[in-house]
C-alpha cells in the first residue's frame, strides 16, 4: 500500500505563507483524486482541498481563494500552498488519497500559525 511523508510545515505568523510536500512511496498517477487533510486540536481530520489527475481542484470553504493545490505525478508529490495563513488554520496536515485510504495515513507535518 502506498505511503505519504509530508513535509513543509512551521511555526509562521497571521498572513504568512507555508508550501507543503508530500511525496508518495509509489506511483501517485494511478490515483485519480488526491487529497490535503487536516486535523486540529480537539477536532476530526477534515478534507482542505482535492486535485484530480486532470488538474480540477476542490477546496473546502474556509480556505477558498487561499490555499492551492498541485501535484506533480512524475515526481509522485502533491503540494499545497498556503497563503494568507490564519490561527484557525492551525492544525497537522496530511495527505492521502481521495477518498482517504485507512493505511496510507502519514505522519502529517505539523502548521502553526500565531503571532
């Protein structure tokens, strides 16, 4: 079963910016719909955004107009650039497959946005 290892995440202050990786341990373009999830503190993981292998993105509300994702299927990694980060996007972030693939799950990499 394929695995992610995200990476990118930090420490940044309101209105900054943070771009996440994530590379997979095998060929991603099988996938058709890839994903970003994130958890926060006290809450269930949520889907933050969807890319299929045909570049149509989705985006979850809150971070419309913010947030973009990408991936790059010869390199088997899908990004998201974080724009415009707010506190309220604290949270680990992970990707998976679309719908999630109970195995696959990472480590996640952890965003921290305050001042």
């Amino acid at each position: 079963q394929v695995q992610f290892v995200e990476s990118g995440g930090g420490l940044v202050q309101p209105g900054g910016s943070l771009r996440l990786s994530c590379a997979a341990s095998g060929s991603i373009s099988r996938f058709y719909v890839m994903g970003w999830y994130r958890q926060a503190p006290g809450k269930p993981r949520e889907v933050v955004a969807t890319i299929t292998n045909g570049g149509s993105t989705w985006y979850t509300n809150s971070v419309k107009g913010r947030f973009t994702i990408s991936r790059d299927n010869g390199e088997n990694t899908v990004y998201l650039q974080m724009n415009s980060l707010k506190p309220e996007d604290t949270a680990v972030y992970y990707c998976n497959v679309a719908p999630p693939a109970g195995g696959s799950w990472g480590q996640g990499t952890q965003v921290t946005v305050s001042s």
